[in-house]
C-alpha cells in the first residue's frame, strides 16, 4: 500500500504542516519524506500508507479540492509506478 505524494508549490511558512495536517485528517501514514526548495518553489515528497484512509478515489477528491484550496499542485502515485517511472536507466 506505499504510495508517492508529491506536494509542490510557493515556498511560504506552513507548507509541511498545511500538508502534513491534510494527511493526518486523511488518515495517511507519512512513512518517509524528504523536501526541497528552488526559486521560490517547495516540493514534498512523502511516502505514504493509505491503509486506514478512505477509498482511493475518494482520497483523490479530497486531494484535489485541498490543492485547489491551497495553490499546491499534488500528484499521488503507487509507488512501484512511481520508481519505474522515475529510474533512470
């Protein structure tokens, strides 16, 4: 049940715990995760469990209205497609 979720968007205060508050409301396991900052851009790479979350298309909903809320654009991928298309070879 990994899954990737890539939160990018205006670096700004709160970032990680807007994110962070969202997964827990979700019931999202962080497992691991690992930021970035770059011009003014901030991006978040969790891995995470959905094992106790709702149903994934009713987490993708949810998703989607929380970036729209926020001005984060997130991507939520399994993780095995995730690394097949993330290696580079």
């Amino acid at each position: 049940n990994g899954y990737i979720l890539t939160a990018s968007g205006t670096d700004r205060i709160g970032f990680v715990a807007s994110v962070a508050t969202f997964c827990a409301q979700h019931n999202i396991n962080i497992l691991d995760l690992s930021t970035t900052q770059s011009t003014g851009k901030y991006i978040m790479m969790l891995l995470v469990d959905l094992s106790d979350a709702e149903p994934l298309v009713t987490v993708r909903w949810h998703m989607q209205r929380f970036a729209e809320e926020k001005g984060f654009h997130l991507v939520l991928q399994h993780h095995d497609i995730f690394k097949a298309t993330n290696e580079v070879s």
